[in-house]
C-alpha cells in the first residue's frame, strides 16, 4: 500500500511540451465529435430512439457527442442490476477495491490531456480549469483507496474482561449518484469512487450537459478492473429516469451535488418509504451557495482585489463556491472596487480552447438568458460598473459583470445567479459586514481579508460557512487540505475531500463473543 497522500500539482501550461500536448489532445478529442455513447447496465450496452446531445458551448454548432437517453424501464433495471450484483462486491476487500482507485488515478494520468480537452470542449472550461478538475479527480481517488484502507481495519475499542468485541465497517448497498455538470470528472468521480471503495455498488446518471466526460470515467474504472454490474452508466433526465432513481425501493443511498431545488426534491422523494424498502436511505444534498468576501478597513486592497475578480468569474463564475458577493468596509470601498472593475476590464472572453481565454462561455442557451435577466434585476438594483450583456463569439458569452452599491437583500445579493455576476455592498463597519454575509439562505464558503487577528477570529466564530478563508480567495478547496460542504441550504456539509467523507456510504457494525 501506498504509505502518504499528496495533492496532484495542477499544470499551468509554462511548459512548451505540455501546451502543445494539449492542443493535440483537444484536435483528437475535436475528431471524435458526433460520437454515440450507449447506457450500460450489468455490462450490457443499450441504445434508445432518444438522445442527449452534448453540445460544445463554445461553438453551439458543434455536437460533442450523442448520449443514449434511458428509459423508465432502463431506469428500473439499472437499479435491480445494481443491487444484484452488490453481495458479491461488498464481500471484496477494502484493499482490492483501493488498488482499482489507484489504478484509476495512473490512467487519469496517463489521459490527462485528453480528459482536459474533453472538460475544454464539452464544459467550457478554460484550460487551467480543467487541468484543476482533473487533478482533483485524480486526488478523490488517491485519498479514497488511502481513507479505505484506513476504514477497513477493525476500530479500536476498550476492552472488556471475558469478551472479545469488535466493530467493523461495512457497506451499504446500492448508491445512485448524480452529479453536477461544472465539475463533471472530480466531483462526478469523487462521489462514484466513495461509494465504490466502500464497496457498494453504483448507479451514475451523469449531468445532461456532461455526458461525455462521464462516459471517460466509466470507461477508466473498467479498464482499472471494475468488475461488470458494479457501476451502471445511466444518461437521461432527471424527471423521467433520475425521480425513478432517488425513488426505487432498492436504492440505499443517493449522493448528489447540484441546484437548491434539485437537492431539496431529491431530499424529500427519498425519504418517502416505498413498498417493501427496508431502510430509510441516506441522502448527500451538496447544493448552491452565494458565497462573500469580506473587505475590512484594514484589508490588503490589491490583495483583496486579485482575490475577489478570481473568484467571481473563474470558469464564469459557475462554481457553488464562486464569490458572488463582496462585501467592502466603506472606508476602502473605493479603492477596492477601483482595482476589481480594473481588473475585471482587462480580463479575455473567448472559446474555452483558446489558451488565452481567462473566461470561457456559459454551459447552456437557458443558463445564459437566466443571468441575462438576473443582469436586468442588477441594473435596476444597483450601479452597473462593468460588463451587462453579451459577449461577442458563437457560443454562450457573457461580459464579466459588476454591480456596485448593492443594497443588502436586493435579489442579485440574496439568489443565486451561477455566472459571471458580482455584486458588492457597502457596509459601515466590520461587524455590519458579517451580519450581511450571514443574511443568505445560504452557507458554503466565504472569506475575510483583514490584517487583525482578533477580526479573523470572530470571522471564525461568527462568520457560519462551511468553508472559510482568510486573506486569500473563496474557490479552490483542496482534498484532504480544505474538507468541502457547507451549511443550511448549500447543502449537507458532507466534507467531500474528508477523513470523515466515506463514513457516509458505510455502516457500523459490532460483534461481541463471549470468551
């Protein structure tokens, strides 16, 4: 076994060699364009009069590749494979069911440029955004064999004179995953391979917009030696096949990662109990967030400035992370938000594939014109300070938008707008800051740039996310370093990346023989 976990280093691109790499790697995954990719359960490949269209966002005229859509009946069979074939693989070891894990992270290696130029072309996403997500992916399943290791040793106990007690950890049972589409290879892998190194078995229905980048996982997890029926492959809508999913009375568990809406319906479908369920299965609800930055008076300003602009309108501000707020001290407010729209200004807008592009498209046609209107509520809300509109290219661009003298409460302050969208308020002390940043249904991340350590630990104390930052930017938790989830409505505070996280596809049970 592998004695010490290290996070992947994410690649920057500097190098001459890895840059030409990737552009190769995006021209063959460009060749491949139109492919079919079918659903497949127990090992079987099925083919259906519907599909998913995966569309390059960049160039909408381009097809990515063409999804079979399941069916009902698919649906409900993907489940009874899954729970069939379960037995068999929950009495594996934790040791095997590690090694497959890191196997896997070898072969991400190995296709990292392709899986890159994948999420390039199918998400949108720039470049180093991509390679960010793979590298992540690549740390799940590092962290996940190690943590399974841990997890499938007998648990310490005190002991007791005339007995022999001991606790162990077990699996489940079948678990439905859905995943979101903005980080559709780590956290699509992440929430799969947890559940599979505990040693349940799997179906994944992978975001409609994602579907592709989903299929290369699949096929990674065979190719490391997944056996056939452990993880089922299953595109199709979240009405018609994912409510049949959450609700099938031999789904264990669902683990899910996307909107507010979603994750509640999720929530309340699964717990309704089914005829002849015999559990009440477990939900993971990682949802939205709109997420602040604090600015006290005595904050670094260009500091702040660089680390605001990064985390508003990285990947387009499609990140439940993302800082969508900035909440400034009003004795800096304007030299604070002098070097945001500064620097805002002279960010790139272009295809994701261009190198040079610092903001790549919206995922989606209804993604773009619901922030086109949120874009419409934020000029009557507040003073628009850069961007507002359109971007120019053929796909879904948007200009990079700031909003300024946002009043606490205002709709672009309080909903969640999942694009290049920022909004800053003033506020008249540092104690008002926090009382605004704590004014959301929300509770995911946020940050506080202040030079006072005292103002830092009452941030601690009273600032309630789930993932809190100082001096330093709101986005780019890392695994085993910053344990991800957060509070109230973004979600069930799982703390994905976690000591704790694969605790939740296991159960616990303890034996006792009398000596």
């Amino acid at each position: 076994m592998k004695l010490a976990f290290v996070n992947e280093p994410v690649n920057s691109f500097v190098n001459p060699v890895d840059r030409e790499a990737q552009i190769k790697a995006i021209e063959a995954v460009e060749a491949s364009f139109g492919k079919r990719y079918p659903i497949v359960i127990g090992g079987q490949e099925f083919f259906t009069d519907k599909e998913i269209k995966s569309i390059n966002p960049s160039d909408t005229s381009q097809v990515v590749g063409l999804a079979a859509s399941a069916t009902p009946e698919l649906a409900d069979k993907a489940v009874k494979v899954a729970y069939e074939n379960f037995p068999a693989w929950s009495q594996t070891s934790f040791a095997e069911r590690a090694r497959i894990l890191w196997r896997a992270a070898a072969i991400m290696r190995k296709r990292r440029f392709e899986l890159n130029a994948t999420m390039i072309l199918e998400a949108g996403k720039t470049w180093i955004e991509a390679d960010a997500d793979t590298a992540e992916a690549i740390d799940f399943c590092e962290f996940y064999a190690h943590e399974a290791i841990r997890y499938g040793q007998p648990q310490p106990l005190i002991p007791t004179a005339g007995e022999d007690d001991e606790m162990t950890y077990i699996p489940i049972g079948p678990v439905v995953v859905i995943p979101p589409w903005n980080f559709p290879l780590a956290i699509t892998a992440g929430m799969t391979v947890a559940a599979l190194v505990t040693g349940n078995t799997v179906v994944l229905k992978p975001a409609s917009p994602t579907p592709v980048i989903a299929w290369k996982l699949f096929e990674i997890l065979r190719e490391a030696g997944l056996p056939s029926g452990v993880l089922q492959y299953v595109p199709g809508s979240g009405g018609a096949v994912g409510d049949i999913l959450v609700g099938h009375p031999l789904t264990r568990m669902v683990a899910f990662t996307g909107s507010m809406d979603v994750g509640i319906h999720i929530n309340a479908l699964a717990a309704k109990v089914a005829p002849g369920q015999i559990w009440l299965k477990r939900v993971i609800a990682e949802m939205g967030g709109k997420d602040a930055i604090i600015v006290a008076d005595d904050g670094n300003i260009k500091e702040a400035a660089a680390a605001i602009t990064a985390s508003a309108f990285g990947f387009q501000g499609q990140k439940c992370s993302a800082c969508s707020r900035a909440i400034l001290d009003a004795a800096i407010y304007d030299d604070v938000m002098a070097e945001v729209v500064a620097a805002t200004k002279k960010l790139k807008v272009g295809p994701a594939k261009d190198p040079n592009s610092q903001v790549g498209p919206v995922i989606t046609e209804s993604a773009m014109n619901s922030i086109l209107g949120y874009m419409e509520i934020g000029k009557k809300e507040g003073k628009l300070l850069c961007g507002g509109g359109r971007a120019d290219g053929p796909g879904y661009f948007l200009q990079p938008t700031i909003f300024g003298d946002v009043p606490a409460g205002a709709r672009i302050e309080q909903e969640e707008i999942f694009g290049p969208v920022l909004s800053v308020t003033k506020a008249d002390n540092y104690d008002h800051a926090i009382q605004i940043a704590n004014g959301t249904i929300y509770g995911l991340t946020g940050a506080v740039f202040s030079r006072s350590q005292a103002r830092l630990e009452q941030a601690r104390r009273d600032f309630h996310v789930g993932n809190l930052y100082f001096n330093r930017k709101c986005t780019g938790a890392l695994v085993c370093a910053q344990p991800f989830g957060g509070f109230n409505m973004s979600g069930t505070d799982s703390k994905a990346g976690g000591g704790d996280y694969l605790l939740l596809f296991l159960q616990a049970k303890t034996v006792c023989q009398k000596l």
